[in-house]
C-alpha cells in the first residue's frame, strides 16, 4: 500500500506523514519545497519526496505519481495571509481533489483507491441532515462570500459527495471535519461523529492537529474504520 499525500508540508500534513511511515506505509509526497520534513521522515526508506505542485503537473504525469497508490490524501489549505486568503488559485483544494481523483487509473481492480480529503467542521454534509441554527446559516453564509478559502472547502467535499459519489468503481472517500485547531505533542483520545455535536461557530469544539493525522492514517490503513467511515464526513472532536 502506497499513499500519496498533498499538502504534506502543512502543521497537519507533517503529522500524517509520519502517522503513515510509523505504520509502515509508504508515502509520496508531493511538495512545493524541500527540506521541510524532520530526520525520521527524510530519512525513512519508506518516504519518497516529489517537487512538485498537482496543478501545474500535466495529466500523464500526476497519473504516474498515482498509477501505484492505493490510498490519496489531502491536507492542503490555504496560507493565512492576504495573498494566501485572497489571492489565486481561489480553487486550490476543489482543483486538486478534482485532479487527483481524474488521474485514478481503470485498473480494474476490486479495490477501489481511498481518497481521504481533510476539511472543516464548518462545513455540512448535505447528505445529512444536520442541524444548523438559522443564526450559523446566516454567519457561514456570510463567511462564504468574504473568505474565499472557505467556499474552497465546502466545493472540494461536495465534488467527493455528488461527483465521485458512493457507486464508484474506481474511488472511494471520506471527507475528516474537524473542530477549531490545536497543536498538541501526542495523540489523545478523540470522539468521531457523522454529524457536529456544537456549533463550530457559536460553541466549537477543539481537535488537534495529530489528533486529525491519527484518525486520517487509521481510514487509510484500517479496512473497519474505512468501511465505518468511507462515503461519509465524519467530525472529530477532542475528548
């Protein structure tokens, strides 16, 4: 099993990479710039770095950076800077799950490729139907129109939920939601929902950042927390 992995660079991504390589699993990642990996990562013969970024590659070449993966996962986001907030490629996620998921090859194989896409309590699975104050409908609306980022985050899950969907035959998915961001050493106990508990805008819970990498590793590696969780958007929340 290999697992490619996008935004590997990021305070989360980091942290998957080397939930992954603990595992065993090996992992490409591709990377805007090197050398930001620590000795256990770089030094793993497990870990293969590509410079590369997925939207400036041409087709042929991210299907060959796919072509023997069993597992896709991002943690890409957006820089918190104005640039970063506002500037281009305003699609940075939508467009690289788009191309990720396009560069799956027909196989034809009983084991359809995991895609696992880290996105944002904020956002809600449309498949569900999830109760959100009329209060947060208005302030997420809101978010929506000025931040950019955001809209980014809700359009990337949405193409997993209606355009890959739950029946297809080469790519399945789970979109991981978690609460307002924490950075912690070691990975604690955490709780896993289908739907949020709190409101992530008026009382929101808090993940940390391992805690994200852990449960993002154990969809890619377990098959009974993927056939839990796969096709759904599950949150999590620090206990």
């Amino acid at each position: 099993m290999t697992t490619l992995v996008v935004g590997a660079t990021g305070a989360t991504g980091r942290l998957l990479v080397e939930q992954l390589l603990k595992r065993n699993e090996p992992v490409k990642a591709l990377v805007r710039r090197t050398g930001m990996f620590n000795k256990f990562i770089t030094t793993h013969p497990d870990f293969t770095e590509i410079q590369a970024s997925v939207l400036d590659l041409s087709p042929d070449e991210l299907a060959r950076h796919v072509a023997d993966c069993t597992a896709l996962a991002s943690c890409l986001g957006h820089n918190m800077t104005f640039k970063g907030i506002f500037g281009k490629p305003r699609l940075l996620v939508t467009d690289t799950i788009r191309r990720l998921c396009a560069a799956v090859p027909d196989t034809g194989t009983t084991q359809p490729v995991r895609v696992v896409l880290m996105n944002t309590a904020g956002n809600s699975n449309r498949d569900l139907v999830e109760p959100v104050s009329f209060a947060q409908r208005c302030v997420v609306s809101l978010i929506r129109t000025l931040v950019p980022p955001h809209r980014d985050n809700e359009q990337a899950a949405d193409y997993l939920r209606t355009q890959i969907g739950q029946n297809h035959d080469r790519i399945q998915w789970s979109a991981v939601r978690p609460d307002s961001l924490i950075n912690l050493d070691e990975v604690t106990a955490y709780d896993l929902f289908p739907s949020p508990t709190r409101s992530a805008i008026f009382n929101p819970g808090k993940t940390s950042r391992i805690n994200v990498a852990h449960f993002m590793a154990e969809l890619v590696t377990h098959d009974e927390t993927w056939q839990q969780w796969q096709g759904q958007m599950p949150v999590i929340y620090n206990q």
